[in-house]
C-alpha cells in the first residue's frame, strides 16, 4: 500500500505543477477553431446570410456579420488570453443559438446533444468562462499590473 500512496502523490504532484496547461489547452483550442470558422464566414458573408436564411434566423445578413465578426475576434482573443472570460460570452452564445437553430432537428434526446460538436465547445467555452485564462495568457501579467487579484 505505500508503494500505491507514493506513486499516487508523485502523479498528484506532478499533475498540480501541470495545471496551467488545461486552461491553455483549452483557449488554443476552441480559439484557433473560433478564429478558422471566423474568418471563413467573414470572407463568405454571402454563402453564411443564404444558410442562415434557410434556418429562418431574423436578420439573417446582420446576424452573418455579428457571428463571423464574433468568432474572429473573440476566438482570436481566447488564443492571446486577453479579455479572456468576455470573450467566451459572444461565443457561448452563438453555440447555445447554433444548437436551437441548426442542429435541432437532430436533437431527440441527451445522448444526440452531447454528441454535437457545438454542444463540446459551448463545455469548452463555459469552463473558460469559470476557471479563467490560466497563468500563459496577457490576461494574467495585465491583472497584476492593474493590482487585480485574479484575471
């Protein structure tokens, strides 16, 4: 048995010195992603108005614009770690209307929706929002240089 505890506390160990790397991980990826479909949509305003008019989405050109222009600068954001926790806000909230608009025909139960990739990002996006940026981010030096406690 202390062979078990002392394999168990050098992994623990070695784990809580490897906590800022879930935090990054996450910004990086859902950021790099947001900043991908971003600039896809802003480039092809046209082609994302026409889906989102299939969708029966009010205002479909101005909301085309406020989604590819969101996910481009909010996902550009995640990756610096800037303004980090207000950034996912925009985004959660474009998964949170993707999944009510575009994927729910094809949602029947819980299983359909945990299985969304929009319904991943929209998890990925709100431990963002609580945990923070984690230590590799601008959020984190420009907190302590405004005498703020946490990012």
């Amino acid at each position: 048995m202390d062979l078990v505890d002392t394999l168990r506390t050098r992994a623990m160990d070695i784990l809580g010195r490897l906590a800022w790397l879930a935090p990054l991980v996450g910004r990086l990826s859902v950021g790099l992603l947001f900043m991908s479909t971003g600039w896809g949509k802003v480039h092809n305003l046209d082609k994302v108005t026409h889906f989102f008019e299939s969708l029966h989405v009010p205002a479909p050109g101005f909301n085309a614009v406020l989604v590819g222009y969101s996910e481009l600068v909010c996902g550009t954001l995640l990756v610096l770690g800037l303004a980090t926790r207000l950034a996912t806000l925009p985004l959660i909230t474009s998964m949170i209307v993707a999944i009510l608009t575009a994927r729910l025909a094809d949602l029947h139960n819980l299983f359909d929706l945990v299985g969304f990739d929009e319904f991943t990002y929209l998890c990925v996006l709100v431990m963002i929002a609580i945990i923070g940026p984690g230590k590799i981010a601008v959020d984190h030096p420009l907190a302590r240089r405004l005498g703020w406690a946490k990012a």
